[in-house]
C-alpha cells in the first residue's frame, strides 16, 4: 500500500461498500477504560482491539506482542482474515492505533492502514457512529510472522559495542534523562546507552503523522540514512511503534522494535548499562 494511513473520506467510502474492517486499538497508559467509552460510541463495525488482552501473557512485562497462535485465535474470533483490509483507530487521535498497526505488521498482514486523526478526526467530519456491537462471522486467520521487525535486549547490548543500529526512544526528554521518575515501579531512571531521543510526540500533528517531508526533515536532524537499521524504544512498546510507524511513512525498512522497551532494560534488579 501507497500510505499506512487513510483519511476520513476514503474510509467512510470503503465502510459504505463493506469492504473494510474496522478497529479501535485504543489504550492509556493512564489506565482509564477505553472499551468503556467504545461501547458509547464507536465506527459502524468496529470492534476492539484489547491490548491488554491479546497479548503474551507468558511473559511478565507489560502488554508484549501476542504470539501468532494468539493473534490468529482473536482475529478469527473478530472475523477478520490476512487478507482483509483492516483500518485501525484509537480514541486519542494517534497513540495505540500505531501499536496496533504494528502488530498487524508483524503478523506479515499487508493491507493495514491507520485512519488520520482517528476517531475525533471522524467525529469532527460528523461521520456516523453508534454503540451497536458488531457480530462478525467466525474467520480463519494465518499469520505470517515478521521476527526481524523486533529485537530482544540480548541483542541490542550485543551490538551496542558494534555500531550495528541507532536507537530512537520515543519516551518525553525527561524521562530519556532520568530528571522524573518512571510512570512504572522498579525502574531505574535514564536511557540505553547511544540512543538517540526522539518524543514520539515531535511526530504528530492534529492527531495525525506530520507531513512526509516533515518526517524526513526530523529523522535527517539525527543522522539517519537509509542504510541504517533503526530500533525504537520506549516505556513498554506501544509509543515506540509511533516512531516505527512514521518511518514506515517515509519508506524506511530496516525497522527493529524493542518490545520490551524501559519496562524491562530500567528494571532495578538488572545491570544493564544506563546512561543519563
């Protein structure tokens, strides 16, 4: 696909041929109760994406990608199959939604956009919504799972002596830097060693992806070529795949994201290397 996004117009066009499938992949690190407010009022058969729920839950950090098993059991379950065109939302205009893209990716899904400033974008163009909840049709879905489009924490201390990447953390400068304490208990303050901060927030403009030439503008500014490949970190994966979704943007390929992120590299029972 041309774009991983998709404006409001275009949608609402596909959701009138019933050629789409819809999700709300909200999520707030604040804990407040997204699915609560989609069964208020959500897209017309939409439905929604648990991160919370479809997950690993084998492994005791927050939120990790499901295993492929797991994501296809919930995706039959929502009726969507691999080669489904999926369009995903969040309530927030862009937060989770990119998290959830991601995910798609990994499952080697191809047709996977991102709706432009999200549900308050489709709000705003007073495009229908309801609190109907969609009954789909069971599905089966066969993934095709991405394993270079992630990366473990082995690996990276493993390369960092070797000038193999440059890692972006998406996390506010205040955290990159230790100056406030972690949103999360246990950790330590500070960042990987060598990466670069980049507030996934300096990426966004009205609930949407800036402009292309803005985003090469940005990623220029620290160095990048398209040569090198690039890990996005973050608190516990969801923001650092903002940054893994804006390159994608600017057709940059070589994208590795650390799933487990700060909440397992700051742990304080660790010893990896921190920097301030």
């Amino acid at each position: 696909m041309s774009s991983s996004q998709i404006g409001v117009e275009c949608l609402s066009k596909l959701l009138s041929a019933h050629d789409v499938k819809i999700i709300d992949g909200s999520w707030a690190l604040d804990g407040t109760d997204m699915k609560a407010s989609f069964l208020t009022a959500h897209i017309t058969t939409a439905q929604f994406f648990d991160i919370e729920a479809i997950r690993d839950h084998n492994i005791d950090l927050p939120h990790m990608a499901p295993s492929p098993a797991k994501f296809a059991e919930a995706m039959g379950e929502m009726g969507i199959s691999e080669t489904d065109h999926v369009v995903i939302y969040d309530q927030q205009g862009l937060f989770s939604a990119a998290r959830v893209w991601w995910t798609f990716k990994l499952m080697g899904h191809a047709k996977v956009q991102v709706l432009k400033g999200g549900f308050p974008a489709w709000q705003a163009a007073d495009q229908p919504v309801t609190e109907d909840i969609h009954s789909p049709r069971q599905a089966a879905y066969r993934p095709d799972f991405q394993d270079r489009m992630v990366i473990g924490m082995d690996e990276i201390i493993a390369g960092l002596d070797h000038d193999q990447f440059m890692i972006f953390d998406a996390r506010p400068r205040a955290r990159f830097h230790g100056l406030v304490p972690e949103p999360r208990a246990g950790l330590r303050g500070g960042h990987i060693p060598q990466s670069h901060s980049l507030p996934y927030t300096e990426l966004i403009t009205e609930g949407q992806l800036k402009s292309k030439d803005e985003l090469h503008a940005i990623f220029a500014q620290t160095g990048l070529t398209p040569d090198k490949t690039v890990v996005t970190t973050c608190g516990s994966g969801v923001t650092a795949a903002i940054l893994a979704f804006a390159l994608s943007e600017i057709g940059h390929e070589k994208v590795r994201l650390y799933d487990g992120s700060w909440a397992q590299w700051g742990q304080e029972q660790l010893s990896t290397p921190i920097s301030i």
